[in-house]
C-alpha cells in the first residue's frame, strides 16, 4: 500500500482545507501522511488572527481543522519556520509533495505621500494587532484622536471601522487581546469614516456584513441617502444580484434615523486619496472627488487602510503580483499552492475548501513513487516544536482562562506565554 508523505506550509483554513481533502482522497490504495507546518505557535490562521472578534460564529470553522488534525495520519509542527528552521529544498527532498498554504500577510500600499507617516497604518497590522498575534503585541496604536478614517469599501475595511467604532465593553465576551481593550477602552475616536474609491454600487462588503451594521446597539452608522439612490439609478434596472443585495442594505441603513450615540460609522463614497498630510503624524487626509478635479480633506489623526493583501514571499518559491506563481495550483516539481497565496486575497473562509480540494486533486494526479528519504524530524533541530498535542494545551489554557470572565478564550500573546502553556 503506497504511502506518500505531504507537507503543508501555513496552518490557516487553506491548509486544513488541503488535508482535509487529501484525507478524503485516501482509499486502500491510497495513504496519506500529512505534515503541517506553521511559524507561530498556534494554528488556525485567519480564524484566530484576522476574523474579528465580535464574529465569533466565523470562528466555529475551527472545529472542523480540529477534526482534520485528529485523524492519526496528522502531524503539527508549529513554531517552525521555513527559512530558518528548514528549507524549502529540504522539504521537497523529504516529501512526495509540498503544499504552500501562507496566505498573504502584507498590506498593499496606497503609494500616496504621507502613506508612512506616524498614525498612518495598513489592517495588516490593525487586524492581528487586535486579535494577539505574538508579531504584533508590541505595536503602539495612537487612538488619542477623535476621527479615524478606514480607506477601503470591503469587509476588512467593515473589521476595522467596527472595531473603531463599537463600544469597547461589546468586546469584553470576546476574544479580542487584553491589551487591544484596554486601548480601546482609553480611546478618544468617536467618528469613524469609512472611505471608498468608488460609489456604493462598486463596494466590496458583501451584504450580511452590512445588514449587521443597524443592529450595532451603541453605534449610529450613517450613509448618505443621496449616496445610494444616485448609485441605484447607475446600477440600473437588472443589477447583479450581489450589487442589488447590497444597495438594498445600504438603502436601510441610509433611511434609518439618526441615533444620538456617542460613536459614529460613517460611509464616503467616490473618494480618492491623494495625500496623507501632517506635520510630524497624521493630521488629515486629501481626498479627490472620484471623477472630478474636486478636491477636499478630512482632519484625522489615524488612518488605517484597508485596500488587499500581498503574500509575503519564502525562498525558493516564485511569486509575481503578490501571488506564488502557478497554474491552476501546480508550482513546480512536487511544489502546489493553495488559498490566498494562490488565487490572491479573495474569498472567504469556505472559498479555500473546494480550491483546496481541486489543487489536491491535481497532487493525487502527479504522484509517482512515494520517496523514502527520512522524516523532517532529522532536519527540525530545534526542541520547542509546538505539536497537536501541545497546541491542545495551550488550546485549553486559553479556554480556561476565558471562562471565568465569560470569554470563549483569553489569548496569551507573547510567543514565551504560549510555549510556556504548552509546557516547553
Ligand atoms: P476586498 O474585498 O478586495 O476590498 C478591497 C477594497 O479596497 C475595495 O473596495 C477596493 O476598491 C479598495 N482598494 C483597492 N485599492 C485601492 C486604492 N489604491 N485606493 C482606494 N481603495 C482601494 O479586500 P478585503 O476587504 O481585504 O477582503 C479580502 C477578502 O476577505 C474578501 O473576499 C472579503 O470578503 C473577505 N472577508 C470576509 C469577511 C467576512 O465574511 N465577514 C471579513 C473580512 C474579509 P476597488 O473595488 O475600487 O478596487
């Protein structure tokens, strides 16, 4: 019975996906071993670094890569970076087949004047920041501020701007991180200004995520009415049925009356940015009226932009426009690709499982003889690799520590905190 071995690099949805996948592909004939590979300590990727915590349905997903890492031809090897730890060339000498599941990490760049100024930051750092990625836990997020604006008309952007914009104490039955509350309990935004490029018929929310938004109990969001009726008569008489089910949602939210709270949300449509303005930080954006020569600008001390993602590259893998190199999965050699590295960031969550499951078709398709070159245990030197078992642990701590004040978990963020939970 032949036993091919594979290994996945980057243990968020896209990598569970492709297990999950190779796991259903095994017959008799077929058997799988399934190495899974991740940088940080803990797994699950978006699900515990970029869903947003006041999502907390999004997160059950998790169950399901649980159940994938239980099956006993699993194996996590967490805390382990390719690069420094091991080599791409290594694994592909180990392994029958190597598939890169890293997502993208990086923000893309407006490539405005004034985009690095202090106070000016991407939701590549926001996002993981509020979530406890270990990387991020030292970030200083100014929010001495009354305006914010989010540049950016999709969920991400929806994130972060709810984020901005709730009632801090909403976060309290959450898992957003200790020190992200706290912050966010001191800060001084009141008005958070959601900026897109173009008119509402064009944004990127999808329409549940924008049906939420008049349930926020302790936020007055507010669109301009004019706004969506002049984008409803452009979308015409038979828009698509996303478009339509969005504006639909936009018109309620744009009738609904104004409340009196103290947080504001508000949308901005057909605004470009030109500059980020200030003197030593952020003082205010200038915008474009997307379409004419007007100009105008809005007084803000942090911008946070919202606008894609790029991979963020590993040696030994071709990458161009922010993506690895493929077609339709396939990279090179025994080398596939699957999720956002792949298809760029799209999607959401469930979109990577019939992807994945396409590329680990074409993966079955290409093998030959299964190698026989030793386990990636002889080339991983260093003893904190954090396994299933460990990841339980730590899993479980954080549980625990939620429990007692009402919180599905209490991340720990320090890389020390979590290995420490994980007793190495
Ligand atoms: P996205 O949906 O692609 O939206 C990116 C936004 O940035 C678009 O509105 C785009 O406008 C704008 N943009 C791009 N370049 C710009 C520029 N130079 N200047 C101004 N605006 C610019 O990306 P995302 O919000 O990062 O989300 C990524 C994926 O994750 C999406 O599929 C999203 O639905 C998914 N997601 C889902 C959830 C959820 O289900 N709750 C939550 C978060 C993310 P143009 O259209 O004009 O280019």
């Amino acid at each position: 019975m032949p036993q091919y071995k594979v290994a996945i690099v980057g243990a968020g949805p896209a990598g569970y996906f492709a297990a999950q996948a190779l796991q259903n592909l095994q017959t008799e004939e077929l058997q799988f071993s399934i190495d899974m590979i991740e940088r940080l300590p803990t797994p699950w990727g978006l699900v515990r670094s970029g869903v947003a915590p006041d999502h907390p349905k999004i997160k059950t997903v998790a169950k399901v890569f649980e159940k994938v890492a239980n099956e006993p031809n699993f194996r996590l090897f967490a805390n382990v970076e390719l690069g420094s730890d091991l080599t791409i060339e290594q694994l592909k000498e180990k392994y029958d087949a190597v598939v890169i599941a890293t997502g993208s990490a990086l923000g893309k760049k407006l490539g405005i004047p004034g985009e690095d100024l202090p106070g000016s930051m991407s939701a590549a750092t926001f996002v993981p920041w509020y979530n406890a990625h270990p990387d991020f836990k030292d970030e200083s997020i100014d929010l001495s501020t009354d305006t914010a604006v989010v540049i950016g008309a999709g969920n991400v952007a929806m994130d972060v701007a709810r984020m901005l914009a709730l009632e801090p104490s909403e976060l309290d039955p959450t898992d957003t991180a200790d020190h992200a509350i706290d912050a966010l309990k001191q800060s001084a935004v009141r008005n958070v200004i959601i900026s897109a490029r173009r008119g509402p018929e064009h944004a990127a929310f999808t329409s549940p995520e924008l049906r939420e938004l008049p349930k926020l109990e302790h936020t007055n969001v507010v669109m301009e009415k004019a706004d969506i009726d002049a984008a409803l008569v452009r979308a015409g008489d038979a828009p698509e049925k996303d478009v339509k089910s969005n504006l639909d949602a936009m018109l309620l939210i744009s009738e609904k009356e104004a409340t009196s709270h103290e947080r504001t949300m508000k949308f901005q449509f057909l605004a470009t940015p030109l500059e980020i303005k200030g003197d030593d930080r952020v003082e205010e954006v200038v915008f474009q009226k997307t379409g004419s020569d007007e100009t105008f600008s809005v007084k803000c001390g942090l911008v946070i932009t919202a606008i894609g993602y790029e991979a963020a590259s590993l040696e030994g893998i071709p990458y161009e426009k922010g993506k690895v190199v493929n077609t339709d999965g396939r990279v090179n050699e025994n080398v596939y690709v699957v999720g956002w590295a792949k298809r760029g960031p799209s999607g959401v969550i469930g979109t990577n499982k019939s992807d994945a499951a396409d590329v680990m078709k074409l993966l079955v398709e290409d093998l030959g003889t299964p190698k026989n070159s030793g386990d990636v245990t002889d080339v991983i030197t260093h003893n904190s690799v954090v396994t299933q078992q460990h990841w339980q642990a730590i899993n479980e701590a954080e549980v625990a520590a939620g429990e007692p004040v009402g919180k599905p978990r209490r991340k720990s963020v320090a890389r020390e905190d979590l290995l420490k939970h994980a007793g190495l």
